[in-house]
C-alpha cells in the first residue's frame, strides 16, 4: 500500500455520512486508551473531524471538539489554566497496521490549517512519548501538567499559544 492511496478529509460532523461516524467511533473504541462515554455525542459537536481512509474504510482520525464544560473546568482546576474558549485536540487514532505512515501527522496539520485563529489544548500522558512527539512536531507547547486521580499517570496539557510565561 502506498502513501498516496490514503485519502484525508476534514469535515464538519454534520457533513460526514453516519457509515463513517460509525467507523472513526469504532477505530476510536478499539484504540482503547480514551474513554468513550461521550464519544458519539462530542464527535456529532466537534468543531472539525479530520480522518483518512484506505479503500473506502477510515484507519486514523483527529478531532477538534468542543470540551465538555465539567471536564474543562476539572483540568483547570488541577491546573490553574484558563481554558475556556479553546477547542480540544482528541481522539487521536489510527489503525495499527497503518502506523509509521505520518497520518496523524497529516490529520493534526489539516486540522490546525482549517482552524486559523482557534487556541486549541490537548491532553497527553507524559509516559506516551509517540504522542508528545507529534506534539511537539506540530508546535504545540507544555502550559501544564498535572496528576489524573483515576490513573495516577502524569498528565500534559499542550496548548497552540505559548501561555507558559
């Protein structure tokens, strides 16, 4: 399989057929390392949905959505930032048979295009080096770190702004 047979679409969720809602929620599900309670509901209120897909079946997908107000203000809280007003960077996925092929890559750089003017945050754990370099790859800077209650894990909190001044 080549790269260029990996087609990469950035939408508006309404824009988006409910076949490939379904299959960017099971990449995700399968992923496993984001909790899914929300996930139908934030992905139908995200800002943009970035995905790719090979053969007409979705292997890697970002999003830019919309935090829910209780989970903002709990990393707020552990953090002292004020997010409020930033889009969050999340459900990071792709298939594992197409990793090492820099879809994220591309996923996370069609997002941050198609969203000028929009501050952004994601959270990362600080053990997840594949992911904090990806980050760090496309600018993104550390305004914070804090520890998950349920996981113990060291949690980053990485903003598009540089607001660790």
């Amino acid at each position: 399989m080549s790269k260029d047979s990996i087609k990469y679409f950035f939408k508006r969720p309404n824009e988006i057929s409910a076949e490939i809602l379904d299959q960017i929620q099971n990449l995700i599900k399968r992923g496993g390392s984001v909790g899914t309670a929300w996930l139908k509901e934030n992905l139908e209120d995200a800002f943009l949905v970035g995905y790719a897909t090979h053969r007409g079946k979705v292997v890697g997908s970002v999003t830019h959505k919309r935090p829910k107000k209780k989970y903002r203000e709990k990393i707020e809280s552990a953090t002292g930032l004020n997010l409020s007003g930033y889009l969050e960077r999340g459900y990071t996925t792709v298939d594992p048979k197409y990793r090492f092929q820099d879809i994220a890559d591309v996923l996370i750089k069609g997002l941050i295009k198609r969203s000028p003017g929009k501050k952004i945050y994601v959270t990362i754990s600080m053990a997840n080096i594949p992911p904090l370099k990806l980050t760090y790859k496309n600018r993104m800077f550390l305004a914070a770190k804090f520890t998950n209650p349920r996981t113990g894990q060291e949690i980053g909190v990485f903003t598009n702004q540089d607001i660790s001044c």
